[in-house]
C-alpha cells in the first residue's frame, strides 16, 4: 500500500475513509512490524512528502517504540530489540539523516524518534555511534543552524530518556562540552542556543564528575551566568532553569556563585518579564527545600551542626525577604477567576513561606514591618499583599514568637472578611485558615481562638461561607482546621456543640451551590462536613449526626435520579456519590466509637442498598469510597452483615479482580479483613472465591505492587478466622508466600521507595505466616511442619537486618512467638543451632516503644515454657 496515501486517510473527514485508514495501519503494524518501522522512518525522511504525513509518521514511530503503561513499554521495547539488525540500521539512519531536513516538525520528530530508540539501546550497550553521530553534526564547519538545533534536541531528549549511569564519562564530556559549545552566542543563532540550554538542563544529572572538577564547574557555571543575561527571554527562562536543577543537584556546590545567583535571581525577580521571574523565584525556593530537607535529617539523626548546610537562605534573608514582598504586590486583576493560574505574586507568597519554614523565628521583624504598612492602605493591593504575606510566615516560626502578633492581628482579620475587594477577602479567608491550622491547638496549651471569641469566629466564618465560590472554598478550609483543633479534645470538644446544627446546615448548603462551577467548592465542604462530624463529642451530638446521616442518604438517593445527557455531568454525578459516601463512611466510623451501635443497625438496610446501587454505576473513585464505608459498617453491625452477603460478594470479587482501578481493590482487600472480623465462621461460604480473587492477584503482574503486602495480610486475617478449614489453601499459599519471601532478598535497596516498600513485604509475610499458624494450632498443626524451617530462617534472616522498620521488628517478633507457641517442644529443634533469638528479644525488652516490650516479654514466656516441655 501507499503509505502517504493511508496516513492522510487517517485524517480524512469521510468517518468510513478514516476507521478503514486506521485499520490498516494497525494491521500493518500487526503483521510486519519491521517494515512498518521502515516505511514511516522512510516517510519521515522525506521532504518531498505533505508536511501532515510527515508528522503522523513520526507520532506512529515514537507510540510503537513507547507506551506509559509498563506492560505496554515492555511489549514496544522487545518488538524493536527483535528487529532484524540490517533493518534497524536503515531505520537509524533515516532518523538522523531527517535531523537535516529544512521542515522544522520533521526535525523535532526525528529528534524525539531517536531518543526513544536510544532509550532501549544505549542501557543494553547499543548503538554506540549514536552521540558521535549527534556530536559531529556540532562540529561540521558548513553544518546549517537548523541542523544544530535538531540535534541538541536531540541531545536532551535523549539525556531525558536514559540515566546517567548508561553513558561513559568521556560520552559524558563530549556531550557537554558541545552542549556548552552550542551555548556560545557569538557563533550560534538564538535557535541553537536556546536548544542548547535546553539539552544542558536534562543533561545536568549526568555532569556529576564534571561539577566535581572546580574548573570545570566553574566553566559551565558561567556559561550559564551570561547565558541568563541574554537579550531572548525564553533563553533567559531556560538559563534560569538550570540553576533551579542546579539548587537542587548540586546544593553543596554552590557557595562560591552565590552573591552572583543572588544578584541575578533578584534582579530578574523585580524586572524581568514573567515566565523568566518564575525561574528566578523558583530556585530560591529550591534553596529552602534543599535547607529544610537538611535541617529534618540532622533533626532525626541528632546531628544538628550538619556540614552539608550552608545557611545560603539565613544569609541571603535580609536582602531575599524584601525582594519576596515586593512580588506579593504584582497580583492579577482577574487571578480570582482561574483555578490553575500560577504568577509571581502567588510565586513570591509561596517562597516566602518556605523561606519561613527554613529560617523560622529569623523572618517575623523582617516581615512584620510590610504587614504593618500595608495592611489598611486604600489600594487593595497593598492589603493583599500584606493579608498574604501575614498567612504565609505563619509556619516555621515558634508559637511564641507568633502568639503575640496574631493575636493582635486576629480581631482585624476577622473583619477584613468584609474588605469590599474580592481578592483581599479570599485571601483573609485564607490567612485564618492557616491561623487556625497552626496557632489553633488548645490540647497543646494555646490557641488563638477563646471560649469568648468563638462565637465572633463562628458568626464571621458562617456569613464569609455565602460569599464568592473562591472566598467560600478557603472558608471551608478554615472551618475545617478550626474542628480539626479539637480533636481527641476531650471535653474541650464540647465548644462546637452548640454551633453544629448552623455549621453543618451551611456546609450542605455550600456544596449545593449553583453558581460555582469549581467542584473544588463541593468537596471542600464535605471534607470540612466530614472533620467536623470525627471532631465532634458523640454522646452530646449524636442525634444531629443522626439527622445528618438521613439527609447524606436522601441525597445520594436523588443522585439516582439525575439526567445524565454528556460524560461531564456523568463525572459530576460520579464525584459527588463519592463524597456523599465518604460522610457516610465518617458518620459510620463515629457511631463505632459509641457503645450502642443500635442507630448503624436502623439504617444499615437502608446504606446497603444504596451502596449495592452505586457499585452497579461504572466509576472507580465511587466504588473506592462505598467500599470503604462498607468496610466500617461491617465492623459495626458484626456477625448481622452476613444477610448482605449473597448480593455484595459479587461486588466483592469485582473490586479484588479490579487490577485497572489498583486503588478499588487494594480497598476491597481491607473489607475482606473487616467481613472476616465481622462474620467470625459465617465467612466460609464465601472463601473459595475470596482465596482464588487474592491468589489470581498476587500471580499477577499487572496489579500494581503496593495492593500485595495487604493481601498477603489479609490471607493472615482469612486463617485467622477460619482455623483449621484453611487446610485446603495451605499448598497454594505458602508457595506463595516463600515466593514473596525469597523477593525481598532480591529487591534492590538503592532508593527510599524499594526500601519502604521491601519492609511492607517483609512485615505482610510475617502477619501473614502469623494468622496461618494460630488458625491452625488447636487443630491442624501437622500441616506447618514442612514449612517451618524456612519460615524460621526467613524470620531470622529478616530480623538480623539492622536496617530493618519498628514494624517489620515487632511483626517479627510475634512470629517467633507464634511459631513456638504452635509448634511447642518442637520448637527445640529450630532454636538448638542458633542464639539469635535470646539476643534479639533482650534487645526488645528494653525498648523504649512499650509494644514491643509486651511482645517481647510474652515470646520470651511462650518459648520458655516450650524448651521446658
């Protein structure tokens, strides 16, 4: 076939000319993959071909050779690594051959098309001409600046794709060294050097040795610097942000250039155009991460003087703080209209709390001053600004160094909820919400909001709640954090009670609002409606929470009955069934609390059928919420759930065979342990398809790893509850469970989130192992022998690892003492040739954590008595 002809198909208007078109190019690419590469490639190499071809080759190239889904990826990868060789070079070549082309999208394609070869490649040792390829295009003396620029970008694209470890360091040099080359702006045109910032920005994570090297560092350094002072904003913007990579790679590096980056930042903060002040501010507020981050590890590991800091933010303040402040003053008339509207104003704000969280106390006299000139003048930015910028120093500094100022403050913030300007109001409203969220807590001895000037507060937030859906959003933020303060209060608690039946009436009538077209607003106010409910003194308000409980109902009835006409309102109605059953699941958890559970019995018919018709409703994020309220309400109608059981256990099955959905069946694993616990033996009828479901999940690869520590638990829980009846999973289980055992030993340790992870396994396989051994101890302990002996090894293997969690340690421990506490005397046989245990549980008997100590103590007595026996 033409394939010109069939790529332009592909767009035609004629709806059958088009889905024939398509169809043909998959079945081509079905049925002979490599010369479909061939053809595409040839297409896209091309300058005699339409433009349009063009571009749709280099679209198909680039999805046959990359997918965001990871089994997809890896189906594209193996395809291209099964191509025949000759083929794949001919495919090589036209791909650079089209870096020359003189049609700018062939290039950029071509560009992206090679790195995605690249990326399967060069980590197998392939294509190694590759970047001699790209870098001699650089250093041709005729070499056209079009054909400079496509390949620096494809010199970033590719340092995107592959990791620093996949290049040679002299792979490295030369890259960078044409990189800084193409950066020159004598020789180059703004083109070139803009795609040549832009390769140095992904290239960065690969110049450690060189940044290494001063001179080196120094070079690149400065190449940057001038670079960030070129007359092209957009190269200014690209220059700035390297040096936000740079902040954050190379923070230990960076004192000598710091009185320039200062100078830099800062002036292109205060007159550069936006896009380029962004950047500068953006590094200031890597800065602080890089700080804050330092100061909580030397926090943890004790070691407070840490030679890594360098106090650039404490010695940059007295000059930084007033650049921040005069960035609060460049609000925008209409930034009040745009949700995802980002500026420097909001920028400047957003730095100067970090910079609060890094230098704490050091920032208030600094700040104070511009608050307090600001804050009445008639022009309504100056009070936005100065509202702004009182909420954001308002974390970081001590509570006694604040207390003073807020307090002052507190009565004229309540009454700039007035301010006639939309934009200062939304911001007050704000303000009090971080007030509430730091300086609110009377359990630790302060709050700035009294016995007496709580019911100021409440009339103020409940009038300020009708105010524009913007203002009322950051309203419901402050009544959420002003509940939130009397949590776990105790008595205390008790100060809402009066006001429950306003603040909840308002909180439903905000999320019904018709004249917000921000959902934010909805759930902003169930959230808050759902704090306020768990912070509440059940005894006192147990019947509010009951009417409140009948309206969530009706209402997510009604939501039955909605005309659902487009995929927008369908996802309305979605949304909105997920927040109403979340009140539910909140309202269920309250009641469970209480002693009498006679209210959750009256309405539970009622839940249930309301829940069985949302999961009839196709919507993952509903069913995640209405699986989480039915986890609560089987806890608390107990063994009376077993009546829901005939309908819900298909629903059951759905959500652990929901792979797509991870989230839904990672919930629907919690509610087999809460039915189990709930249903005692009446969950055996339902067990073969509940075991099979968790089995077919951990076999899988599709399902994504966080739900397989959860279900190995569960398959405790499950033992646990059944006994000796677990006999007939044992041979599928345990397998199983050794697999997962022996991949904890295999995973690799180099990242924080393998390491998290290793020890959710690890503690899984040890609450898993445990709940199989006490279910089967009274009666069927035969059927642990044959797998005792690598349980043990596994557990002491486990628990000799120093780097190992509390949880993993006390999960751990409790297994040794469930092992000889089923195996009793037998148990001689496991210990005789090993002491580690003595030691182990002396170490944990002097712990501070007093759970661990309990355990401890109890294995020590089960093993005791055992060795006697």
């Amino acid at each position: 076939m033409d394939i010109t002809e069939v790529l332009l198909a592909t767009q035609s208007h004629d709806g059958q000319i088009r889905n024939a078109a398509e169809g043909n190019i998959k079945q081509f690419e079905e049925q002979n993959f490599p010369h479909f590469l061939q053809a595409l490639s040839a297409e896209l190499s091309d300058d005699n071909k339409p433009p349009v071809s063009r571009r749709l080759a280099g679209i198909l190239l680039k999805n046959s050779l990359d997918a965001n889904d990871s089994k997809r990826k890896e189906i594209c990868t193996q395809r291209w690594i099964n191509v025949d060789p000759a083929i794949k070079s001919r495919v090589k070549g036209s791909l650079l051959m089209t870096l020359g082309s003189v049609v700018f999208e062939a290039q950029r394609s071509s560009s992206q098309v090679i790195a995605k070869v690249a990326s399967i490649e060069i980590p197998l040792q392939g294509w190694p001409e590759l970047i001699i390829n790209l870098l001699s295009n650089m250093t041709k003396h005729d070499a056209p600046s079009s054909l400079k620029q496509a390949t620096l970008d494809a010199i970033g694209y590719v340092c995107e794709e592959i990791s620093p470890s996949d290049l040679e360091q002299d792979q490295v040099n030369a890259v960078l060294t044409a990189v800084v080359q193409g950066m020159n702006h004598v020789e180059n045109s703004p083109e070139v050097r803009l795609a040549a910032v832009k390769a140095l920005y992904n290239a960065l994570d690969f110049a450690d040795t060189n940044f290494q090297n001063e001179s080196e560092r120094n070079y690149i350094m400065k190449v940057i610097c001038e670079t960030a002072i070129s007359k092209e904003a957009d190269i200014r913007k690209a220059a700035f942000e390297c040096f936000v990579s740079i902040a954050s790679t190379y923070y230990d590096l960076l004192e000598p250039y710091m009185q320039t980056l200062f100078e830099l930042t800062a002036n292109a903060a205060r007159a550069d155009e936006e896009p380029v002040a962004l950047q500068a501010i953006e590094f200031w507020s890597t800065i602080c991460d890089e700080e804050v981050s330092i100061q909580e590890d030397a926090e943890e590991s004790g070691d407070v003087s840490s030679a890594r800091h360098f106090h650039f933010v404490e010695k940059a303040l007295p000059l930084l703080v007033p650049m921040l402040l005069e960035t609060l003053l460049k609000q925008e008339e209409d930034q009040d209209e745009d949700d995802g509207i980002w500026n420097i104003s909001m920028a400047g704000g957003t730095c100067l709390g970090l910079v609060a969280t890094a230098v704490k106390d050091a920032i208030v006299p600094l700040v104070m001053p511009f608050i307090e000139g600001n804050i009445t003048k008639p022009d309504w930015r100056s009070r936005e600004a100065a509202t702004f910028a009182f909420g954001s120093i308002l974390e970081g500094p001590s509570v006694e160094n604040l207390a003073p100022l807020v307090h002052a403050g507190f009565d004229f913030l309540l009454n700039a909820t007035k301010d006639q300007n939309n934009h200062v109001r939304e911001t007050t409203a704000w303000a009090l919400c971080r007030t509430f969220e730091f300086l609110h807590s009377p359990t630790r001895g302060f709050s700035v909001v009294t016995n007496a000037n709580l019911p100021h507060v409440i009339e103020v937030l409940l009038t300020s709640i009708k105010d524009s859906p913007n203002v009322a959003e950051k309203v419901c933020g402050a009544l959420y954090f002003l509940a939130q303060g009397y949590e776990n209060a105790g008595s205390m608690s008790s100060v809402l009670t009066p006001y429950l039946g306003q603040l909840v009436s308002a909180l439903l009538t905000t999320a019904d609002r018709s004249d917000s077209n921000n959902s934010r607003l909805c759930a902003s106010a169930y959230e808050t409606l759902n704090e306020i409910v768990r912070c509440s003194n059940t005894a006192e308000t147990l019947n509010m929470i009951v009417l409140l409980l009948q309206e969530v109902l009706k209402k997510l009835n009604q939501t039955f009955e909605f005309q659902i006409t487009s995929s927008e309102e369908k996802e309305k109605q979605s949304d909105l069934q997920a927040l109403l059953c979340g009140v539910v699941q909140v309202i269920l958890q309250k009641f469970n609390n209480f002693d009498d559970n006679s209210v959750i019995v009256k309405f539970a018919d009622e839940i249930m059928v309301l829940f069985l018709r949302v999961f009839s409703c196709d919507s993952s994020n509903v069913h995640e919420e209405a699986m989480l309220a039915i986890g609560a309400l089987a806890y608390a109608t107990g063994p009376e759930f077993v009546k829901y059981m005939p309908e819900f256990h298909r629903y059951l099955e759905m959500g652990l065979q929901n792979f797509g959905a991870y989230q839904v069946c990672c919930v629907s694993v919690g509610v087999v342990a809460d039915i189990c616990r709930a249903l005692d033996d009446k969950v055996i009828p339902y067990c073969d398809s509940i075991m099979g479901a968790l089995l077919k999940d951990l076999s899988s690869p599709e399902l994504h790893r966080s739900v397989k520590p959860p279900i190995l638990s569960c398959i405790g829980d499950i033992a646990l509850t059944i006994g000796g009846l677990f006999e007939k999973y044992v041979p599928y289980t345990m397998p199983m469970l050794q697999g997962a055992a022996e991949l904890c030993f295999r995973m690799d340790r180099s990242d924080d989130d393998t390491v998290e992870y290793q020890d959710e396994l690890r503690r899984s396989i040890f609450e898993a192992y445990s709940g199989i051994l006490q279910g089967v101890k009274s009666s069927k302990t035969e059927l642990m022998v044959p797998y005792v002996g690598n349980i043990f090894q596994f557990t002491e293997a486990v628990l000799r690892d120093a780097s190992r969690d509390d949880g993993v340690t006390k999960a751990g421990v409790a297994l040794l003492g469930d092992l000889a506490d089923t195996l009793g005397p037998s148990i001689k046989l496991l210990l005789k040739d090993s002491n580690f245990h003595s030691e182990l549980l002396g170490r944990c008997s002097q712990s501070d954590d007093e759970q661990l100590r309990e355990t401890a103590s109890w294995v020590q007595g089960v093993i005791s008595r055992a060795l006697v026996a």
